[in-house]
C-alpha cells in the first residue's frame, strides 16, 4: 500500500481467497494499524469450460487510512 493511497481493494478469486485475506492482515499489521477494513464484498463470477458451466467464489477487501 503506498502511503499516500487513500483506499486499496485486494480481490482474489477461487483458493486465493485465504491469501488475500492474510495480505490484508499482514498490511494491517506492518502499517501499525493505519490502516482498517473499510468493506468485504463476496461474489461469485460463472464461466465455461470444455462445455461445462463453473462458478468460483470471489472476494474484494477495501482497506482505507485511518
């Protein structure tokens, strides 16, 4: 996060989703708290392969200056 960015979104699909949450985690951290979760935003996006339809799970966490 640049210090000088007033609102980052970490999105992440699928089985990065866990890995998204700890990037926030950890940039809640590293920054001393200067940071917070401003809002999470769960979803799912549909696509199709070799003819079969699929949905996978996505997720948004805003992260904002405190």
């Amino acid at each position: 996060m640049r210090k000088d960015a007033a609102e980052v979104v970490i999105r992440s699909r699928g089985k990065f989703i866990s890995k998204a949450v700890d990037v926030a985690e950890i940039a809640k951290r590293s920054l001393e708290n200067a940071v917070k979760v401003k809002e999470i935003k769960i979803g799912s996006e549909s696509f199709e392969s070799e003819g079969k339809k699929t949905n996978i799970s996505t997720m948004d966490i805003v992260l904002v200056k405190e």
